[in-house]
C-alpha cells in the first residue's frame, strides 16, 4: 500500500493564504506538496513532473483553472491527473459559468464535485 509521502500534489490557487493553507494541511498528512500561483505555472510544474492529485482553483490570473483543466483532459499524458476544484465563486456569477460548464462537458472525472471555499 502507498504511503501519503510517496505521493504529490499540486496546489494551484492565486491567493496565498490559501495555498499555504491547503499545502500545510495536505503536509502535516505527510504529501509531498508543490505550489503554484496560476495556471501557467501550475502547467510548467506539470510538465516537469506529473502530479498524483491535484487541487485547483478556478478564477485566477494568466490561465484560469477552467482552461487548465480542459487542457490537462485533452493530453493523454495528463488526462487521468485526479482533480479538485477549490473554488470560493461557484455559486456566484464570476464562477458558476465555468464551473457548470466543467460539470456539464464532463471535464471533471468521477462524480464531478468540488469545494467550496468558506
């Protein structure tokens, strides 16, 4: 059985209360935890090294997590790469869209959920 240490995950958020938050959490759980402001970034982390899991905001700068999403579902490399949306704006009008749209197209593999922040 894997260990959480031989696992890593990717944490992609803009606000870095947040991510620091989410990172410290998931490394008092004993993951191994890499960080990225937006989804440019979070692609270059990728690209060098895939990722178990990752929890993703939506509404960020340069590359929003909608788009990063999609691209990571059309790559076979990256397609099966399980993923958390993390968002604060999935009921209002800056969010829901997009969030929707995930859920609708089936981007979002398994049951299609995710979190809302507080």
């Amino acid at each position: 059985m894997e260990q959480a240490a031989d696992k890593t995950v990717l944490v992609v958020d803009d606000e870095p209360n947040v991510r620091d938050y989410l990172a410290m959490i998931l490394q008092d759980a004993g993951f191994n935890v890499v960080t990225a402001g937006d989804g440019v970034e979070a692609l270059e982390i990728i690209k060098k090294k895939v990722p178990d899991f990752i929890s993703l905001d939506l509404l960020m700068p340069k590359k929003s997590g909608h788009k990063l999403l999609h691209e990571l579902r059309r790559s076979k490399q990256w397609s099966r790469i399980p993923v958390l949306i993390v968002t604060a704006h999935a009921q209002d009008e800056l969010g829901k869209a997009d969030l929707q749209d995930l859920l609708d197209s089936r981007v979002m593999s398994g049951p299609g959920t995710y979190l809302e922040k507080p």
